[in-house]
C-alpha cells in the first residue's frame, strides 16, 4: 500500500522502508506525551524499519533512533508524505 499525495494514512499501513512525515497523534494523553517528549510530534519524518513476524511490533526510525510501537498504537498516528 503507497501513501497518496494529499491523503493520510495510518502508520501501521505503512510499508516497510517508506518515508512519511507524521501528521497526527491520537493516543492517550499518557502515550501521546511520551512520544512528543521523544520528538515524535507533527511535522516529523518518520521511517517504517521493519514489522516482527506476526505483524507486532513495528518498528519506526526517527531524529536518528529506533523506536518499536505496538500495532494499534501505530493505527492511532496519522501520516502522509512529506
């Protein structure tokens, strides 16, 4: 599945090695919060690394780190592309 000029899509959508920039994060205030303290916040590029064998986790490369997100926290952040 590509990410569209001009739509958003989920980032547990995303295939492995595409760059999008997210959009929007839709987690919980105690999750949401966390990530923006990482530089997770709107406007970042984000790079989809890999998904574990079963699909969960998946793993994102940002601001120069590696981070792994649960599957559906991963279908709560809005990407597109840059």
């Amino acid at each position: 599945m590509r990410v569209m000029s001009g739509q958003f899509q989920l980032l547990s959508e995303v295939p492995v090695g595409a760059a999008v920039v997210v959009k929007e994060v839709n987690l919980p205030p105690e999750t949401r919060t966390r990530l923006m303290e990482l530089g997770l916040v709107a406007g970042t590029p984000v790079e989809v690394v890999r998904f574990a064998p079963l699909g969960d986790p998946v793993e994102i490369k940002f601001r120069g780190s590696h981070l792994t997100l649960r599957r559906h926290e991963a279908a709560q952040i809005r990407v597109g592309l840059k």
